[in-house]
C-alpha cells in the first residue's frame, strides 16, 4: 500500500471503540481520516461502510470498519466495487487477509470482544504487505469478476 492513510468509520455500537482504533492508527504513523459517526446516535452502518470505501477506492489506501458484531461492515463492505473486506479477530487473521487476499478493509466487532486485541489485529493487518504470489493474485481477479 503506497498511501499510509486510514479511513475510518463506525456505527452507533462501534463508536466508543472507532476512538480506540483511531489511536492505534496514528501510533503506527498513519494519517487517520474520521469519516464518523461523531456520536453515539442510531446510525445505519451501511453509510459509513460506503463512506470508508469510496475513500479506500479514490486513494488506494487503507480503510477499518467497526460495528457490533464486524459482520455487516463486512457485508456492507464488499458490495463495494475493488473492496476486499475482511473481518478479522486475531492478528493471524489480520495478517492472512493482507498475505493472502490483499484485504484493504478491515472490519472489527465492538460487542463481546476483548479490546486488548485491537492492537495486535490492526498491527497485523496494515504492517503485512501483500504476497504477490501468482495463485494469490489470480484467485483475487476471480473475485474481482464475480457479480
């Protein structure tokens, strides 16, 4: 990844931890764009999901995605055309969807999850470079091609 920014966005439930992340992003020397919500009012996750990537796909850059449970940032995520979004619980996880899949969104849970691994999973998932390697790269232009 050439650009080191991060988009950033939540809902409602991911809100107090989105602050969390955004943190770990400037730590790690990442210039972090808020895209919000900038509150804990009911939000639809779907508008931050498109607002991220949309960001992702203009600056070919990184983005991070927090809900309740990960899954419909994930699924909102990937609707979106060049999106590979992938939602991680440990570094390993993290670290395989860079390797393997050149993931650039990562999607996180708020609810039920230990938040001391927040740390170790975004590390994992934006200091891992994409492997290049040919089996890796086709399986993704198959993705790309799904509709």
């Amino acid at each position: 990844m050439d650009v080191k920014r991060v988009y950033l966005g939540s809902d409602h439930a991911g809100f107090e931890v989105k602050k969390k992340i955004k943190k770990i992003v400037l730590d790690f020397g990442y210039e972090c764009v808020d895209l919000g919500p900038f509150d804990e009012t009911s939000v639809d996750y779907p508008v931050f999901a498109k607002k991220v990537c949309d960001g992702v796909v203009e600056d070919s850059c990184f983005g991070i995605l927090i809900c309740g449970s990960g899954s419909g940032m994930q699924i909102a995520a990937n609707k979106i055309k060049k999106i590979r979004a992938a939602f991680c619980y440990d570094k390993y996880s993290a670290k395989m969807a860079r390797f393997d899949n050149d993931a650039n969104v990562l999607t996180l849970r708020a609810r039920a999850f230990s938040s001391f691994r927040y740390k170790s999973i975004v590390k994992g998932f934006l200091k891992t470079e994409f492997s290049g390697l040919e089996r890796h790269q086709r399986r993704i232009e198959m993705l790309d091609k799904l509709t």
